[in-house]
C-alpha cells in the first residue's frame, strides 16, 4: 500500500515544478497556466490573468490533445502546461497525471496560488 505522502513524492520526483517567478517568466514564453481549483476557491482567493480554468475532475480529458474532450489550447502533446492549486499539492498529482498521457512538458506551480500572491504577481 502506499500513503498519499509517498504518492505525491513520487508524483514530485518526476516534475520540474516551477516557483511563481518561473512560472511567470514560462507564460510569457507560451506556456499555459491551468487553473484546477474549484469554483469557490477561485472567488475567495482571486484568479491568475490569463489562466485557464479546468477544474481537477475534467483536467486529463480537456488537455489530452487526443481527446474528444479537448480544449483548443491542447494541440499536441508538447504544450507547456503548468498546472496550479491553492497550495501546489493536489496540482503535483494532476501534473503527474498529465504526464503519464505522454503530455511530457506538464508541471506544476510550486506553493500554487498562495506563492504566486507571495511573490507579488497580479491576481485578479
């Protein structure tokens, strides 16, 4: 058996999260944010501009570039997603999980929202 701590090392070990100034930096550059917060989360802690909002529930089948599912933004499966939580744990397992669909450049915003705030980046 294994504990959710033990899942979400795992999960970290194969991922080059990225800090909020990183993060930042990677959108400017084409990257895409990826929202994975529920409704009420986002209205209490504000959005990231630009960001995509595709709640952890429907986030394999929206960004599967071979999905039915799919948004427009995923093309192919050499997009840069970084995906961001409230705090960057449930983030870290979705990430993961975006990269077991062969969608490679996938990661996560380390310390999720809560950092990028600290850092002094725009929310909405």
């Amino acid at each position: 058996m294994t504990t959710v701590d033990e899942l979400l090392e795992a999960a970290r070990t194969r991922l080059d999260r990225v800090d909020a100034v990183r993060a930042a930096s990677l959108v400017a550059e084409g990257a895409r944010l990826v929202d994975t917060r529920p409704q009420w989360q986002r209205a209490d802690e504000g959005a990231l501009p630009g960001a995509l909002v595709v709640e952890r529930n429907h986030l394999e089948w929206r960004l599967d570039p071979t999905s039915d599912a799919r948004i427009p933004e995923a093309t192919d499966h050499d997009v840069r997603w970084i995906v961001f939580c409230s705090e960057g744990y449930s983030s870290s397992l979705a990430a993961a999980s975006l990269q077991d669909l062969g969608l490679r450049n996938a990661t996560d915003l380390a310390g999720g929202v809560r950092a990028w705030k600290a850092a002094g980046l725009p929310v909405e």
